[in-house]
C-alpha cells in the first residue's frame, strides 16, 4: 500500500465534506488543511534526513489528484505549498537557516504561502519593482499589489524581490520570512469564479528579517530548476483530479440512462467515449512529464535546457485546456443534472475551479514564452528519447 495515499484517505473524506460549503463561502478549507497537519503531508517532500517524508513528486501529484476529486481549493493549496517546499529542498541545502526551517517545517507542519506576484509588472513573475534593502545583518522590504493565495493563512510566505535597490528588474532574489517577521495589509478581495477556498487576497506586504533568510541562489535559477516544473505538473495533477471526478460522474449519468435503453446504446455513451480519450491522454501528459523531471534532476543540463522548458510549459497548457473540454463533455452528457448544483451529476463547481486553469501565469504568457524558444529548437519528429 502506498503509504501517504493512506495518510491522505482521512484528508480526502474531510474535504469531501467541506467542499460545497467552502466553495458556497469563499472560505479558506480550515478543517482540511488541520487534517493535513496531522497527517503530517506539509512535510512529505521534505528529505527524512530534516525529519520529512522524503516521497517523491509523483506520491505528491496523486494526492493533489485524490484532493482533487474532493475539493479543488483544498487541492491547490496543497500543491501552491509543495511548490514552495521544493525549492525550499533544491535550493537550501548547504545554508544552516534553511535547513534548520525544513525541520520546523516537519515538526510544526508549517504552511508554505507564496509572494511572487506584484502590482505594474503585468503578472510576469520574473521581474520586481520592489528590492530588498541590506541593512547590516537585516533586510527589509515592501511589496505592493502582491496577490497571495492563503496569504492570511500562512505560516511562512517565500518573497522575491530585487537583489537591491539598484538592480534590473530581473536581477531578483528569494526569501522566507516566518509569520511575526512580514505584515500584510490587505488591499483586495477575493470573490472569485472558482477555486475561491484559496483566498487568494491582495496585499501590501512588508516585513525584515536576518539576511542569512534570503537564498544565495538567483531567483531565476530557483524558477527554472523547481518551481517552473513542480508547479506546472502539480497543478495539473489538481486540474486532472477536478476533471476525472467530473468525468465520472458523467459515466454514473450514463450508466443510470443505459438501464432505460437496453436495445441500443444511451444517449451520451459516445461523447463518454470522446472525453474519456481526452483523460487518458491529460493523465499521459502528466505521468510521462513526472518521469521526465525525476529524470532531469539528475541532470543539471538537461533541466536546464530549452527542451524541458518548453515540455513542461506544454503539461501546464495542454492540461487547462483539456481539462475544461471534458468537464464540458460532462456537463453535455448529465444535461440540466450536470448543469444544477444540487444533483449528484452535478459539474458546477468542477467548470468554475478548471476555468482558473488558464489564468495561473496566462497560457497566452507562455504561448508567448514558448514562440520565442521554440525559433531555437527542432520540432522533435521522434518517438523515443
């Protein structure tokens, strides 16, 4: 048996049963999140050497996919936390502070939130107007118009920001600063469409701490090598979760149809067939972008290359895409059932969480991104690697 699918089974149940009320509220999913803190699963990327699980990011991607079915708020703060927990574990190693905070964070379970984004620099997360300002031992810095999922939630917020006041926007570092050490005013709500369970606020955030809290290595280079990847096949393993659940659904509408046409197929059985074609090749995409990242973390050149950029850039919009086409197909197959909130066919909520899909970082950003890259790299014509 997989043993943090085990650990997680109580977590699914307990979303599953706060999910229509955290959705109906736009409320942060306390009682999952505690669940997953007794679960111990804040900590399960973290190596066993700093007291964590040490399970790999397919273990991490299946549970984003079981939360998924469930709730997808709860989901995606799972994998917005793992997120920042991998680079925390690629990137803090060797630096006494981080890895005395990896063990805090398996011995509290502390929750990981995200400041990357800011106000007029247009959502790109690889340039900051803010810059963090070296006072001797201490840093301090101010950020505007940061929207920060679970950002009042939060027992840490990782911060990027200028490596001083003086460099380009793209010159950027990363810190973590503890809770006690950063202030958040809030300047934004967050009455969302979907996933509105991530609370994800607008705020002025600033805060100072010891500068040994800042990572030695360039944000770009933490982007490139952790984040880039984990977030892209994460949040696919949500998205995938959200449209298998909506998928089946659909199959129950179906069955409970076929019962009233036994001489013929039901009506919606082949649009069934359709979209059961597109989640196949959703849970191909993602499965084979798992094994290829495993793969180039062994190989520092590879990771970095032009090819693996534009391979998981391509998960992360294949993913969105597909992910709305067969919760639509659901929604055609269940009809006025799938469409009305109070059935059990219902994929209401399913279409609203996946509509976010295509937003987090624009696919029309990293369209962009990628006819760029794509000018300097053959169209792979091959099968094999």
């Amino acid at each position: 048996m997989n043993a943090p699918l085990d650990r997680g089974a109580h977590v699914v149940a307990t979303a599953a049963r706060h999910a229509d009320d955290v959705d109906r509220n736009g409320r942060f999913p306390i009682e999952a999140i505690q669940a997953l803190k007794d679960a111990r699963l804040l900590s399960l990327l973290i190596p066993i050497e700093f007291g964590g699980g040490g399970a790999t990011l397919a273990d991490v991607a299946e549970i984003c996919t079981s939360l998924g079915h469930q709730c997808a708020s709860t989901a995606m703060i799972f994998a917005m936390h793992q997120i920042k927990a991998s680079s925390l574990i690629a990137h803090g190693r060797g630096s006494a502070w981080h890895e005395a905070f990896m063990r805090r964070l398996c011995d509290e379970q502390l929750l990981l939130g995200s400041a990357t984004t800011e106000g007029g620099v247009g959502g790109n997360m690889r340039n900051s107007i803010c810059a963090f300002e070296r006072d001797g031992a201490i840093f301090r810095i101010a950020k505007e118009g940061a929207l920060i999922s679970y950002g009042a939630y939060s027992d840490a917020i990782l911060v990027t920001a200028r490596r001083a006041p003086e460099a380009p926007p793209s010159d950027q570092q990363m810190a973590v600063l503890e809770k006690g050490q950063y202030r958040l005013e809030r300047t934004g709500g967050w009455d969302a469409l979907g996933m509105r369970g991530t609370c994800s606020e607008g705020f002025t955030f600033s805060g100072e701490a010891p500068v040994e809290q800042i990572f030695t290595h360039d944000f770009a280079e933490i982007a490139s090598e952790s984040m880039l990847a984990t977030a892209h096949l994460l949040w696919s393993a949500v998205w995938y979760g959200v449209a298998s659940d909506a998928l089946a659904r659909a199959q129950s509408f179906v069955r409970k149809d076929a019962r009233r046409h036994p001489n013929g197929p039901a009506p919606g059985a082949l649009r069934l067939a359709e979209a059961t074609s597109k989640l196949q090749l959703m849970r191909a995409n993602i499965v084979e972008g798992l094994k290829r990242f495993a793969a180039a973390q062994k190989k520092a050149d590879d990771l970095n290359s032009m090819s693996f950029a534009v391979a998981m850039n391509n998960i992360k919009i294949g993913s969105s895409q597909l992910s709305i086409e067969i919760i639509n197909h659901a929604l055609l197959i269940a009809g006025i059932a799938g469409y009305k909130n109070d059935t059990p066919f219902s994929v209401g909520r399913h279409m609203r969480d996946a509509l976010s899909a295509q937003v987090m970082i624009s696919n029309d950003r990293i369209f962009t991104n990628l006819s760029n890259l794509l000018l300097a790299q053959r169209i792979d014509q091959r099968l094999g690697d």
